[in-house]
C-alpha cells in the first residue's frame, strides 16, 4: 500500500511525523488513515487552489 511505503520510507529518513491534509467529509479517506494510525490534530485550512472554488481540508499526522 502506497501509505505504509511513504510511512517506511520517513521512518528510513528519520522523519519524527508524517502529516497529510485530507478533504473534510471524504470519509473513506479518513477511515484509510486512521486505519494507518493517522490521527486528526485538530486544525483545519481552506484552499482553492485545486478547482478555484474553496476545499475544506482537515489535518492528520502520526510518527513513521
């Protein structure tokens, strides 16, 4: 799985975390993370760069 290779290859580089930002309300994809021991940190941003039109994102981090 593409996570747990990103999450071998910090650990192998001496990454302390790992963070991502995920689409709020993409419930599969916060299922997927946490289920890679990703935990939410709270935070939260907005961006409209992807589509010009604004994209809600939530944090996520974890050690490697």
């Amino acid at each position: 799985m593409l996570v747990q290779e990103a999450l071998v290859s910090a650990k192998a580089q001496a990454f302390s975390r790992v963070e991502l930002l995920c689409l709020v309300g993409n419930k599969p994809a916060v299922a997927l993370y946490e289920s890679c021991g990703f935990i939410a940190t709270g935070e939260f941003r907005t961006t409209t760069r992807l589509t010009g039109h604004p994209l809600h994102e939530a944090a996520f981090q974890r050690a490697p």
